[in-house]
C-alpha cells in the first residue's frame, strides 16, 4: 500500500514539475505596433539579441488599438503603449506595470487643420477629429489651452487614427488627431493641410513605454531585466552614427518604407537612453515626471467619462528595473 501511495505521489510531483516546466518555457509575448518606439524592438529581433541574453521573446505584430485589446484578452504578457492608455486599458480590468519608457512623442502626434485652418485659434467653434479614450483627446484638450482657448471652443469628434485620412479628406472635421504614420498620411492626402499643434509643443504629454502584467512581473522579474538590457542595446545601435543607418533601414522594412521615407518619424519620436528616461521616472508633477504626466491623463479621463473612479498611478509605475 506504501508502495502504490509513493508511486502516485510522484506521478502527481511529476506532473507539478512537468507543468511548471513547460510554463517557464513559454515565450514572453509582446505586442508591438508602427510607433517609431516600439519598432525599434525590430532592431534586437533582426540581431538576435535576445537570444544571446538567454531570454526567450515572441513579438507579436499588430495596429495599436488591437495590440491593447489584444492583451486586455490576456493574449500578450506585455504591450507597448502610451502611459495615458495604460490607464485606460486597466480601467477596464487589464491592469499593467510600465516598466520602461521608450521615448515621449516629439511632433509626430499631430493636431491637423485642413486647407484655411492655420493656427489653433481657427478652431473656435469647429470640430477636431479624434480617437475618444486613448491618446487624442488630451493632445486635443492642450492645443486649445495652450492657445487661451476653452475646450469648448473646439468641440470633439470621434475618428479611429487609421480612419484619419479618409475623413480628413471627406470634409467631416476641420482638423483631426493622429500620430505618424497616420498623421503623415493625412498630410499628403489633402493638399493645403497643415499641423498647426503637435506633440512637441508640449513635452511629457505622451510617453511611450513597455507595459507588463503584475502576474508576469511578479513571477519572471529577471527575465524582464534582461528585456530592458536588450532594448538598451537597440537604443545604443540606434543612436551611434557608425549603426544608425542600418538600424533605420531595419526599422523602415517592418513598415514596409524606405530609410528615406522612415527617418523624419524618428525626428519626431525622442527614443531616450537609459540615463535619459530615468529622469523621467522620478514623482513629481507636471509632464516632466511620467507620474505626474499620468495624473494629468488620469484627470482627464475621469473629467470626460472614459472612466468613472481615478486610477492608482504609482500601481502603474515600476522603474526599478531600468536603473
């Protein structure tokens, strides 16, 4: 009786021990899409340098909305999106830890006024196209009070950003909000348009990072510590003048453009080094700190109803792996 006891107690360790073997085993999957910071992740693919830091990776290709919805189905460990939508993407249940800043827009996210639409002003009492509940509403929002004007004087239209261009050239909206390459799209397709506010007229507004779930965190911290040694990696190939032409022509064929084509897109995306993005990590308040850039998201958001109940930002937050 002994016997038989001892032989099923370890069929069933064995089993334990297989299955968590097998667990350890799966891939980190991580969404990406066509924002300049989160293509450069190709750069570490195309190198096989993941491999080489004993990290097992899968990266998973998608648009940018569905890479969200793809890990709110828990189909992804990690996704690449913006702080302000890391938030609303956890409202919803999908909860996940930033644990390392890519870069914060620069320009490539763009207010766009149509032909006879130069300034911010001229939008008094004119629509804005603009994707409600990610990052268009608070660049929409800024650009009016930035410019002495009241949300108000420019009222909000609801455009998903792969529908920018069409709708722009329809005459629904006076101006809309989209980022590259969208925004760029929009641009070339009516003649006369211009950007009359982007991103970099306000710092810290959007930043761009790696969000992973607290479950995935908690239980391959180290593995992630390797991911963010590998990025760096890809950050330092980028920004050396001996690689960067062939960091950018790797980048560009995963959107299917030239280096010629591509290279504006990173003028308007500032990737940052580690010591850069470690400045942005500290508390404070304002856009220069992504906690108090979050805040100002997380306000926002409650104020026009994309959620009901202010967010926890500092449960979003963890840079201790980037240090």
């Amino acid at each position: 009786m002994k016997s038989l006891f001892k032989k099923l107690l370890a069929t069933v360790l064995g089993a334990i021990a297989f299955s968590s073997s097998a667990m350890a085993a799966e891939p980190l999957k991580i969404g990406y899409s066509d924002w300049p910071g989160c293509v450069a992740w190709e750069i570490a693919n195309e190198k096989q340098w993941f491999k080489e830091a004993g990290v097992d990776v899968t990266f998973e290709w998608f648009d940018y909305v569905a890479s969200m919805d793809a890990y709110a189905a828990g189909k992804l460990d990690g996704v690449g999106m913006t702080n302000g939508d890391a938030l609303v993407t956890g409202s919803t249940g999908a909860k996940s830890v930033m644990i390392l800043m890519n870069d914060y827009s620069n320009g490539n996210d763009m207010v766009i006024g149509k032909p006879g639409i130069n300034s911010v002003k001229d939008l008094k009492g004119k629509k804005i196209g603009v994707e409600v509940g990610f990052d268009g509403p608070p660049l929409a929002l800024t650009a009016p009070q930035n410019n002495g004007m009241t949300e108000a004087a420019a009222a909000r239209h609801p455009v998903p950003p792969k529908a920018t261009p069409p709708v722009r050239a329809s005459g629904d909206v006076e101006a809309s909000v989209a980022w590259q390459p969208s925004s760029g799209q929009a641009l070339n397709l009516v003649p006369g348009s211009k950007a009359i506010y982007t991103s970099a007229d306000e710092p810290g507004l959007i930043y761009d990072l790696l969000a992973v779930s607290p479950e995935s965190l908690a239980s391959r911290r180290d593995e992630w510590k390797k991911v963010i040694d590998v990025w760096y990696r890809a950050v330092a190939y980028l920004k050396d003048p001996k690689t960067a032409d062939d960091a950018v022509k790797i980048m560009a064929a995963r959107v299917g453009l030239s280096p010629e084509e591509y290279k504006p897109f990173l003028k308007g995306t500032n990737i940052l080094t580690r010591e850069e993005a470690n400045k942005f990590m500290v508390k404070g308040e304002g856009f220069k700190s992504i906690y108090g850039s979050s805040k100002i998201s997380d306000d926002f958001n409650v104020a026009n109803k994309v959620y009901a109940k202010p967010e926890v930002i500092e449960d979003y937050i963890d840079g201790s792996l980037m240090k």
